[in-house]
C-alpha cells in the first residue's frame, strides 16, 4: 500500500497529532495489515461503514474510489450497497448508488482499454502518473498525479486533469513566503483568484500563485490540462481547502 500524506498535507500544521495518527496509524498500521484482511475487504468494510452512517460525501468517494482501485468491481460494487440498503437504510442507498455511478462510470473491460489507452496520450512529457485518489474529495472529475522531486522543501509534481475537472477553492496558507508556481505543459486549462477574472492557460504558461490567495485552476472544458506544481518554501505553511466550483461558475468561462 502507498504510503498515505493526505493527513499531513492537510492539517499537518493546524493538527499535527491528528496528521500523524491519520497517516501512520490508521493507513500505515490498520490499512497495511493486508496479511490479516486484504485492502479489497477492508475497501468493503469502510464503504458499508460510511452508508451505515449516512456520510454520503466527498469522502465516501475518495472510499469509493480506492475500492476500485483495490479490485472491487462495478457489479459487486451495486450488489454490496442493494445488500447493506436492507441494514443501512433505502435513503442512503440511493445516495451512495448516486456516487458509485459517478466512480464506476467508465468501467468495463472496451472502455477500460479505451481509457488506458487516452490516459497514455497525456501527462505531458512526464506521464500521466496514478489516479489522486488522496485529494480525490477537493475535484470534481478526475485528476492524476506523478511526484517528480521532494528536496530541501521544494516538492515538484506533475498534475494532470481530464477535460472538465478542477479543483476546489483553496488557499495556500503561510506566515511568510510560500504560495505555489504552476508551469504549463500540455493542453488548455483555467486559473481564478477570487474577485478576478479567470485566466486561460496554456503551455508554456507560468502562474505564480501568492500564498494566502483564495483560487482554484484546471482543465478547459475539451481538453486535457497538465502541469509542473512547484510548491514554494515557506514558514508555517499549509493548504486550506473550501468549496467546491459549481458547474455553473464553471460553464460561464
């Protein structure tokens, strides 16, 4: 199992306790016993657990898409939530139904290749890279993610999004420096700071983002966007995550 940060690069500074339970107990201990229960059984437990609950969110999404990653497919996935639905409750049924079709859209074996192949053709020169299953809660659509360099606080990634996707409103927050340079390298994308006009991008393109700048930035609506995310040094630092782009903020650009 890949090594969980989400805790961390989230709340690493505002709760750092919290941050290091999340990544080191819960995924790096509890997660990682695949000898005592497989990542798929335990994908299958948390899912049933959110229903049970009524957490229908962001993050049973983030759940859901790790239990497809982890080899539950779209069948067994309908046939675990309409079992649950007689324990967990009909409403809540219907509402994870409504995001497992989201997660389980493109599954079958043609679209599968089909996808494989279009997610080959894009990444830029670096590659497409993994799903961003840890941030998967803060998109709407699909974005991929390939580590490139962590160095003396300097971390440098490959981010790229299908056409549509974006993230929420977010703000890097520091007490001084900080903030984030994206260097564009394939495709057509948006970048909006708040109260400012949205900014089209495409390659070659360099956004330098201030550190405590509400924005958000992703792809065009017809194309695939990538680019080189260059997080900036900073004291105090830390990525503070808001609401989401309505599709109709997003349709008006």
């Amino acid at each position: 199992m890949k090594k969980q940060t989400a805790g961390r690069d989230a709340l690493g500074k505002f709760a750092p306790k919290f941050a290091q339970l999340n990544d080191d107990v819960l995924f790096g201990e509890v997660w990682s016993r695949e000898d005592k229960l497989s990542l798929r059984d335990r994908s299958l437990v948390t899912v049933c657990i959110f229903m049970g609950k009524g957490l229908v969110d962001n993050s049973l999404k983030y759940h859901l898409i790790n239990a497809k990653n982890n080899g539950i497919s779209k069948e067994e996935m309908a046939e675990i939530i309409t079992h649950a639905a007689f324990y967990a409750g009909w409403p809540n049924a219907w509402a994870v139904f409504n995001l497992a079709k989201e997660v389980y859209k493109d599954d079958n074996t043609e679209n599968s290749e089909n996808n494989n192949k279009e997610l080959n053709n894009h990444g830029g020169m670096f590659g497409i890279g993994e799903p961003n299953v840890n941030y998967a809660k803060y998109f709407i659509g699909n974005s991929y993610l390939k580590p490139l360099a962590k160095t003396n606080n300097i971390n440098l990634a490959n981010v790229t999004f299908e056409p549509k996707c974006r993230n929420n409103w977010h703000i890097h927050k520091a007490s001084s420096n900080g903030g984030q340079i994206l260097i564009c390298t394939e495709g057509n994308g948006w970048y909006c700071e708040e109260g400012k006009p949205a900014q089209s991008l495409k390659p070659g393109d360099v956004v330098t983002i201030p550190a405590n700048v509400k924005h958000w930035h992703g792809a065009a609506k017809n194309s695939w966007f990538s680019y080189i995310a260059v997080e900036v040094p900073g004291e105090n630092t830390s990525t503070v995550w808001l609401e989401a782009v309505s599709d109709e903020e997003y349709n008006k650009l």
